[in-house]
C-alpha cells in the first residue's frame, strides 16, 4: 500500500487483526480511520468486490476519502444512490472493487448488488442493523446469505450496547 508507511499505529495493528478473522467488529471514535483500515483489509487480500453500506451522507465521503485522500483507483468504483443521475457505475462491472451505497439503496439495486459474488461487506454505522425486524438489517441479511463465505466488516463510531453483539451473531 503507497500510505502504508504514514499509518498510525492503532491503524496498522487495526488491519493485522482484521486480516485473519471472517467477522471483525472496528469500534473507533470519528476521524481515527475507520474506512480506510477496512478498505485496506479488501485490497491487501486481493478481495475482488467489496461492498460498502453506509449512512446516506457518507457514501460521497467514503468515495472521496479512498480515491482521492489515500490513492485507491476511482475507476474501479460504483456509488449507487437512489437517484439514477447520482449513480456511478465503475469502468466495468467485471472490474469493480468496491461498491458504495447506503441502507435505503439497497432494495432498489439488489439485482445488481446480487449480479456477482460479494468477498466483502463493509457495515459502516452497524448499529443502524441492531433490530432485526427493521428492513436495514433484513436487507444485510439478504446480501450476507445470497454470498455464504463473505467477510464481513462492522464499523462503528457509536458507542453501542451489548445487544448489539448478540444481534450480529445472527450473521455468523
């Protein structure tokens, strides 16, 4: 990785204990490199499509800061938004690495989300998925199960509560 040397401590060892594991959980405060220590997982990996489901706000960031602040190629990117003159589809499908979108979206693009096999979700803000009954987490559901040997990401700022965790074993 070309940024590899300017990581922080906490972002490195982040990334070496991520590597091994299917499931991770990254809880870190705003700001301390939640996205990137988890893109990175993917690209060291050689994980051929990673998804990203964030807060609708964050979708334009998450671009930004990959492509843009630590060097990712923007070609190998789709956004998909809920509006079709906001959706950018990468290069070509058969190239796309990571695949930006937000809760809401997914219902609309699920035929595409489900077009080829996922390696990696990124949840960004998991603990929008914390009730099962909502249509967020049944939507997660559909994705995780439709790509059993998937790896999955949660990513946090939140200070969250135990029930949480009890949830996300539903995933494992």
């Amino acid at each position: 990785l070309p940024y590899w040397d300017k990581l922080y401590a906490h972002q490195s060892e982040s990334i070496i204990g991520m590597m091994g594991r299917k499931h991770t959980l990254l809880s870190l405060e705003q700001g301390l490199g939640k996205s990137l220590v988890s893109a990175s997982v993917s690209r060291l990996l050689g994980l051929k499509r990673t998804l990203v489901v964030c807060i609708p706000v964050a979708k334009w960031n998450w671009l930004e800061d990959l492509t843009v602040k630590f060097g990712f190629n923007p070609i190998y990117f789709s956004l998909l938004d809920g509006k079709k003159s906001k959706t950018i589809k990468a290069f070509s499908a058969f190239h796309e690495r990571f695949c930006i979108t937000h809760y809401e979206c997914i219902p609309k693009h699920i035929d595409y989300l489900l077009s080829q096999p996922i390696d990696h979700i990124i949840i960004d803000e998991c603990t929008g998925i914390k009730n099962f009954n909502t249509n967020k987490f049944k939507n997660i559901k559909q994705i995780i199960d439709a790509n059993p040997n998937i790896k999955i990401s949660f990513l946090s700022g939140t200070p969250i509560k135990n029930r949480v965790f009890v949830q996300c074993k539903v995933f494992f």
